[in-house]
C-alpha cells in the first residue's frame, strides 16, 4: 500500500466532488470529539460487515444518508476522535474534480492522507481514502492495533 501524506494546507490545494458539498462542517466539533457522536451518526460494524474497531483506522461511525463517500468519524480505543476519513469511489473520480472543500466535522486537521483501497463491505468497488488526521503524525499509533 503506497501512502501519500499532505500538511493541510497542501491537500487544500486539492478539489472536492459535488457528491461532498453537502457534508456535515466543522461546527460538530465538539459534539464528535468523544465516541459515539450524536445523532445521526451509527457505528460503521452495525450496518455492514466490519469489525467495530478496524486496525490503522479506529471504531468508525457514519450517517448513513452520505453512504459510500461519508465523512467517517474515526476513533481510538478510548473513544477519542483522531480522523474524519472520506472513501471516493474510483468511478466518481473525474478529471479536476475539487477536493479543496472536504467538510472537517471533527474539526481542525494537522495533515492528510490518501490511500488506494481495492473494495471492503460497504464500498466495494475501487476507491481512495482521503484521511484528515486530527491528530500529529506520531498519534496515528493510537489507532494502529
């Protein structure tokens, strides 16, 4: 797996599908720093095939009305938020999609990731993980196992 990781400010420089436009903002911060966030957030493993905690990802919640692309709110063991994570379909991708204006409800981001994955239950097809770690990079460990 080849890992590409962006200070914000560079990933900012990317552009966003309108498939996000309507995506939960930053001012859930505070009700999605702690797990479970409210309403209508559900935990990922209830609505599709998954663990409740997902090594180098955390215990995942999503509303399922933004099903497949999300946000995700991502976890750590003890319940603390670390990412919000976006899962975009290959076959929505298109050539100067924006990726500039990815909503942050768990609030400020430190850096970004992208990540190729082949297809899980729940998005099965191809598709890129868009990762905005709210944490420092030597914080990712906390959801590493």
């Amino acid at each position: 797996m080849r890992r590409l990781v962006l200070p914000f400010a560079a990933a900012a420089a990317l552009a966003l599908s309108p498939l996000m436009a309507d995506a939960h903002d930053g001012a859930h911060a505070a009700t999605a720093a702690k797990a479970p966030p409210a309403a209508p957030y559900k935990a990922v493993s209830a609505l599709v095939k998954l663990p409740d905690f997902i090594p180098g990802m955390g215990q995942l919640f999503v509303d399922p009305a933004t099903l497949p692309a999300g946000p995700f709110l991502a976890y750590d063991r003890k319940g603390k938020l670390v990412s919000t994570i976006y899962m975009l379909p290959l076959s929505e991708m298109k050539p100067g999609m924006d990726l500039d204006n990815l909503a942050s409800p768990g609030g400020a981001v430190d850096h970004v990731d992208v990540v190729y994955n082949a297809g899980h239950p729940g998005v099965e097809e191809p598709h890129i993980h868009v990762v905005l770690w709210h944490v420092p990079v030597d914080e990712e460990a906390r959801v590493a196992k």
